[in-house]
C-alpha cells in the first residue's frame, strides 16, 4: 500500500506507482470524491471532451441546413416549443 505525509501547507506528493497506475502527469488534475462510508476516493481528471466522442449514436434522418436554421429562427422568435 502507498502512503504520503501532509506538509504543513496541506500538500502532498502522489507515489510514482500511483501516478503510474493513474496515468497521471504533471499538471494533471485529480478529484476526491467522498464515499458512503466516510472515505475518499482519489480519481484522476485526465482526458478532454474530445474523449466521449462516438459514445452515443444518432439513429435518426441527418438534419439539413435549412431545416437546422428553421428551428433556430424558431427558437430566437420565441415560437420554439418542446413538441417541434
């Protein structure tokens, strides 16, 4: 098991096999996030939004322009409704 000290200004250094395991580099942020039973569980905050790409599918007909242009005059009109 990997531990770390606290210095007096709350800091912390991250074991290598940590890191490691984590994937993390420098300027990688992490979370620490606050389980049911008290303890905290330190996740790695790497990727970008880029990474959820092709994660959901469209199944439907692709819009065209002018259709994509209708419902946007639609909605800055205020004609915009949940059933269009």
């Amino acid at each position: 098991m990997a531990t770390a000290a606290v210095t007096s200004k709350g800091q912390i250094t991250i074991p290598a096999e940590v890191r490691e395991d984590l994937g993390l580099k420098a300027g990688d942020r992490v979370s620490f996030i606050k389980g049911e039973n008290g303890e905290y569980i330190l996740k790695a905050k790497t990727g970008s939004i880029q990474d959820v790409k092709g994660m959901w599918k469209w199944t439907g007909k692709p819009a065209t322009v002018e259709e994509m242009n209708e419902v946007i005059a639609k909605g800055w009109s205020g004609q915009l409704t949940f059933e269009d």
